[in-house]
C-alpha cells in the first residue's frame, strides 16, 4: 500500500467536500435567493455560525495544503527518513480536519434540531416555531406552513443543513482515515517509485543494505569461474537470491 498516493488521495477528495460546504454554507445566507433576510438581521443563530464556511471548509482546505506535500529534505541526507516526517506532520493537519468537520457536524444537527428562525401568522413576530419539538418537526410535513417568511424556509434549512451534516460526515471519516494512513506511512515509509521497485526485483541486492553481501557474493562467483568450478550457464540469480534471504 503506497501511503503518500493515499494521503494525495484523501486530499484531493477533502478539497471537493470542503468546497461544497462552503457553497452550501452561503446558500444558508440566502433564503430562496433573496439578500434582504440577511442584511434585516432575520437569520437562525446556527446559520450564522460558519460551519460549513470556516470549519468544513477552511479548516479542512488546510488539510489538503498539508496532505499535498508529503516530501522534504529529509534528516542527514536521508530522504526516506524526511518523507516519514512529512507523513507524520500530515497527522497534524488530519486532526486540524477532524476539527473543522466535527464542527461543522454538531452546528449542523443543531440547525436542523432547533429549526428555522421565520416570521409566524399565529405569532406575528420573528421566532423560532419548532425549537421545543426537538426535531420532530421533521416528521410533521403539515407544521411547516407555520412559517410565513420567508416563503418555504424550512425546506431550505432543511436540505442544507442536512447537506452540511452529510458532508461535514464524510470530511470526519476521511480525516480519521488520513490520522490511520498518516502514522502507518511515519512509521513504515512511503513506498518507493515504480522505477525502484521494478530495480529491487531484478536487482535485490543492488540496494546499499545489501552492498556487502552482493561483492561477496560476487566475489565468489567470479573466483568460480577462473578455477572452473561453477559452468558458464550456472544460474547467477541463484546468488543474487540469497542476497536477501
């Protein structure tokens, strides 16, 4: 498993979904299109809270500008030891997702448990109907005419809130995924290129672990065959296998 295409993976998925929050985070701001609910102050509390826009958006954003660059200079010369930092560091930024998205998820069941903030008949004033059902409005498609204004409110809220739960979801499961993936690839590495694993089979012991054990080996071979030991059609990788055994 190559954990640095995962993390590149996770990233790029998390960049989609934090881009829907935030369009679905402004759409809250415009109830059926319409600017003056908003500078009329006549907003839910919980649509005001950002957490499509800075917790499933930005914060998770930043999750992809950490994930994305899983590579550094590495420690001592030794580049493999700078891409396991990186993936270590990614766990850092995993977090700062799990964050952004646990927020956007608990503002957005807060949202669709409390109900919109609309202007009632019966009241004749700005209030919250359904905040004593806790939630059960839900269900109860006949209560929903109790809002006058804005027209068709609680569809809205409704279907945007439950969006922003679903996503911000997905960026918290992804998130914990990167955390998983991001210790595992500190821990093991990141894989090697196609190119230096398709040489690390032909050439098993080409690798600097195996430097000594190769010229011995070599070494042997060679010797063989001034003193006509071995035949000319002897195996060579018959050598080279005991190299990494």
């Amino acid at each position: 498993m190559c954990f640095g295409r995962c993390a590149r993976c996770v990233g790029y998925k998390l960049l989609i979904l934090a881009l829907l929050c935030i369009v679905a985070n402004t759409l809250l701001y415009f109830p059926n299109g319409e600017t003056r609910f908003a500078s009329e102050h006549h907003l839910g509390k919980y649509v005001e809270c950002l957490h499509g826009i800075l917790g499933g958006g930005l914060l998770v954003t930043a999750v992809f500008i950490g994930l994305h660059n899983d590579d550094c200079c590495g420690c001592f010369g030794h580049e493999s030891c700078g891409k396991s930092c990186a993936m270590l560091s990614s766990v850092l930024a995993a977090f700062v997702g799990i964050l952004g998205s646990g927020y956007c998820i608990i503002i957005s069941a807060l949202g669709l448990s409390q109900g919109p903030y609309c202007f009632t008949h019966l009241e004749r004033n700005w209030i919250y109907p359904f905040t004593d059902s806790s939630g059960g409005y839900l269900f109860e498609y006949n209560k929903w005419s109790a809002c006058q204004e804005p027209q068709n409110i609680v569809q809205w809220n409704v279907t945007l809130f439950s969006i922003l739960l679903v996503l911000g979801g997905i960026e918290f499961i992804l998130c914990f995924i990167q955390i998983i993936n991001g210790i595992l690839g500190g821990l093991c590495g990141l894989c090697c290129s196609d190119e230096e694993v398709r040489k690390l089979q032909i050439y098993p012991c080409l690798s600097d672990e195996y430097a000594i054990c190769y010229s011995y080996y070599c070494g042997v071979l060679l010797s063989s065959y001034f003193i006509g030991i071995l035949k000319p059609q002897f195996p060579v990788q018959l050598f080279l296998h005991h190299c990494c055994d």
